[in-house]
C-alpha cells in the first residue's frame, strides 16, 4: 500500500536487520527504525511499534530469525521464542508464528539455519499479504451486492485498525474496502476507535487519506447513532483471535459495535487469515485479555506548535482508571466470517467447513 504515494509493507529484512514503521510515531511522522536484535523486536511488540495480530505474527517470526542471527544456540533460541511469545497475551498470530519458526528449525544444523530462518519468517509474511488479498476479493463481492441494490456510496463502519499497517499488506477489514475502490465502488468509512489509543484516527483514517478513500472519524460510541439513522450499510472489523466457534476477540468495544448492529440489522463482519483461529480454546471466558498501561487512557499524545509530539495528562491525578484491550463479541452477532478462503458462517460447522 501507499504512503506518500510510494508503496510499503510494513516489516521487510534488509542488510542483516529487520524494518518496520513505528506506528507509535503516525500519523504525525512516518519513521522507518531497525531492528537488529531479538530484544528490539520483543520490545516492538511491547510498545507497539508493531500491532496487529498478523503484523505481530511476522514480527515475531523475524524476531525468531534475528535471534538466530544473534546466537545459534538452541538454548538461546529456545528462551527467545518464550520472550517472544510472552511479549503480548491475545494476538493468537504470535503464538502461531513462533511454533511455526520452531517446528521448522528443528533439527537444523549451524550452516543452514539462518537461510531457512529467514526464508520462513518471509514466507509467514508473504502468505499473509496474499491471505488478505484473497480476504479482500471475497469481502468485495458483499460491498458489489450493497452498491447494487442502493446504487449510491457504501457506508462502512470499522473499528480500531484492521488496515494494511495492521498486517503486512491490505489489511483485512480494510482489504475488501480497498478493493471495491479499486474497482470504482464509491465507498465511505465511518472510522471508529478514537480512544484509549486512537488507532483508527491515528492509522486507519491515516492510511485511508493515503489511499484517497473518503472516510470520518466519530467518536466511540457514534457508531449506533449512525445505525439507528440507516447511515451505516455494514460493518467490518477485524479480530486478535476467533475461536473455532465463531466467537471473536477484538479490540475493546467491538462487541458494543456488534450489539448495535443487530439491534439495527446492519450486518455485522469480520475479516480475518486463518493464522487468527484459535482451534484450541473451546470456551471464550479462556481467552486471556490483555490490561494494558492505564496511562493510555490518562493521558493523550499529540504533535505541539513546534512539531513535537508530546504527551499531556487529562484525568485527574487522583482517579483510577482500567484499561482493558479486548473484549469478545459472540458468535451470534457475527454475520459472517471473511477469509482468505471464502465467507463462512460464525460457527463451528463454518469454519470447518472452509478449513477442513
């Protein structure tokens, strides 16, 4: 995808370090930082320079690669894949990704490991763009059907940033958006998710500007306003983790999202590559949850009249304040599930229907 109408990914390998964009920066400055050590890629998750649960997938599954970089041993290794695993608890992708890097250097010797690391780490990646992709030519056929019957702009609402700075290309609630205006769709995105860490003003109605899609941001809870007035055709989020019962654990806020929209019978999807399915969890009440710093709901940044960005205090010092990152929306508020294979409902039969 474009920034400044150059196209980018959002992780590559490149003289012996991995790139990223520091999303921590957007949308006030684009900077493109190293890392060169298996600790700077743990703390990029961390502090989320990288976020997304594919993006954080392929992070860590490069991350896994530097550390081999760093030191052969499989001790070393071994400890590494545990701190990387261990860097964010909700995003299924990373544990997906670091099992994947083990199994395959199992057995390796000290000649060849680093060549199959790397290659591994790109391939995690590479089949992730191609996944959404394929999640966006499947999701435009569901737009292709609302511009037919209405013959006027899409309004889609989405929440948080599911885009391409959320995985490694087209993002996944964002790809099927981008391809309808690819296609000349006229389409319009309500960007929802101001707070606690403003990613859908800061990211996706950046990348969006960036695409040249018409899109305005509301404040958290506009959204069933928005329903109850028939200015919403349909919504679509993305998930950190779908369990093989459709239910879905997203950012904070989505299951109110999905509350609204049933309420409204505007139909409510979710986008996502199958490295997001959690085919172990049976029981959504097992999902772990991240809490996150409260300061991020304490406190707000924003770029001062000298360019600087800057972080200031609005809460009172005395309060209190509980920042959860996810919560889980079921299964029978989802309308459907838009994979890189094909749509499928959110249930048990669905999904094992598509990923037998």
């Amino acid at each position: 995808m474009k920034i400044e109408g150059k196209e980018y990914r959002t992780i590559w390998f490149e003289n012996n370090v991995v790139k990223i964009i520091d999303q921590t920066k957007l949308p006030h400055q684009f900077i493109i930082k190293e890392l060169k050590t298996v600790d700077d890629a743990i703390n990029a998750i961390k502090v989320m320079e990288v976020r997304g649960a594919p993006l954080i997938g392929g992070t860590a599954a490069y991350g896994l690669a530097l550390a081999v970089q760093e030191n052969n041993d499989p001790e070393f290794i071994k400890k590494s894949a545990k701190e990387l695993i261990q860097s964010r608890p909700t995003a299924i992708n990373l544990k997906w990704a670091v099992d994947r890097m083990i199994k395959k250097l199992s057995g390796i010797n000290s000649d060849q490991i680093l060549s199959i690391a790397l290659n591994e780490a790109k391939e995690i990646c590479d089949e992730d763009e191609k996944f959404c992709e394929n999640i966006g030519i499947n999701g435009l056929k569901i737009i292709e059907e609302i511009y037919n019957k209405k013959k006027d702009t899409v309004n889609i609402l989405t929440h948080c940033n599911a885009g391409w700075l959320a995985t490694i290309n087209w993002g996944t609630a964002t790809s099927p958006i981008y391809h309808a205006h690819k296609k000349g769709i006229p389409v319009h995105v309500w960007v929802d998710e101001t707070r606690p860490r403003n990613q859908g003003a800061n990211l996706t109605s950046y990348e969006l500007n960036e695409e040249k899609i018409p899109n305005t941001i509301i404040a958290d809870n506009t959204g069933g306003i928005l329903m109850q007035r028939g200015e919403v055709d349909m919504c679509i989020v993305g998930t950190d983790r779908t369990l093989s019962n459709g239910d879905v654990c997203n950012k904070i806020g989505t299951y109110l999202k999905a509350l609204a929209a049933h309420d409204n019978n505007v139909p409510f999807y979710v986008a996502l590559p199958s490295s997001t399915i959690d085919w172990d969890i049976k029981d959504a009440k097992d999902i772990p949850i991240e809490e996150r710093n409260s300061e991020e709901l304490s406190h707000v940044e924003g770029i001062d009249e000298n360019n600087e960005i800057k972080k200031i205090m609005i809460y009172p010092a005395k309060s209190k304040a509980m920042n959860l990152a996810f919560d889980v929306t079921p299964a029978k508020y989802v309308t459907g599930l838009i994979t890189e294979r094909g749509i499928s409902e959110a249930s048990v039969d669905g999904l094992s229907n598509l990923f037998k």
